[in-house]
C-alpha cells in the first residue's frame, strides 16, 4: 500500500491530488488547489510551500509525485512556474519523500490513452478511474492524473520483475 500525492504546479494555483494504491486498487483520498492570490513572486511561493506542506501533514503521503517543466510560450512563464514546481519540492523534501516527475504527454497518455489529450479528458477519466461522483476541478484532475500515473509506473515496474 502506499499513500500518493500529486502536485500540477503553478504560480497562481497549485493543484494537488491524493490517492492510496493497494495493489491494482486506487482509492481517491482528497484533491484541490492551492490559490497564490498575491501578486508578489515571492510571497506566492511561500504559500505554495505551506500549503504543499500542509496537505503532507494532512495524508501522510508516501511518495510525491510533480509534474515537470515543459517549454511554455515565454521565457519568464516558464521561470515562474519552475520556481513553483522547486517550492512544492522542496516541501517534499524537507519531509523526506521519495520525489518522482513526470512529463505531461506521459501523464496523459497514462490515464487518458492519448499524449495530446484535453483538459476535459483528463478530468472524465479520472473521475472513471478514481469512481468520483463529479469530475474534479481541471487542476486537482491534472494533480489526481500524476499520481494515477504514479501508481501505473509502480503496477509495470513490478510486472516487469
């Protein structure tokens, strides 16, 4: 068994998701967002890292899981979002988990059975995989579909022994 959070980054909102693996079984513990609704960098980080810290107190999560940079549009987004991803790492690190990244083609491939899914595919499969009653916000989904990820890593790395 073990107890998995995923983090989608973001300066502004940080989506987390928590599920348990047991065996081939996921169950879905809890998912949302950590809102930045400041417009200093440094303050959003700060929160990112208390908050991130605060849902590893609350689950106890055995292995984190984040999603890694991709090339965005401009330089200065993606500088942005790398510092958010090294707050939410950092949180992790400072509590002693393993931490594990993931691209996010493979992400969506993994859930979805597509690299070049949509936001609203994710969010449906997710909700089927995890059997919620409604679809998850589009970044607690996307936080919900790396730790799915996750755990599909785990079910093939132990198949191939």
């Amino acid at each position: 068994m073990a107890i998995i959070l995923g983090i989608d980054p973001g300066s502004r909102l940080t989506g987390y998701g928590v599920i348990r693996q047991t065996g081939r079984q996921l169950t879905y513990l809890g998912s949302g967002c950590i809102r930045t609704a400041v417009d200093d960098l440094p303050t959003r980080l700060k929160r990112i890292y208390a908050g991130v810290s605060e849902i590893i107190f609350q689950f106890q999560p055995d292995i984190f899981a984040i999603e890694q940079v991709f090339m965005a549009r401009n330089a200065d987004s993606a500088l942005k979002l790398g510092q958010a991803r090294g707050s939410a790492i950092v949180a992790a690190v400072n509590k002693d988990l393993p931490v594990f990244e993931y691209a996010a083609r493979l992400v969506k491939q993994s859930v979805v059975g597509t690299g070049a899914a949509d936001k609203k595919q994710v969010q449906h499969m997710v909700k089927l995989l995890l059997k919620l009653p409604a679809s998850p916000q589009a970044d607690a989904a996307d936080a919900l579909a790396i730790a799915i990820t996750h755990a599909h890593m785990i079910q093939h790395s132990v198949k191939s022994y």
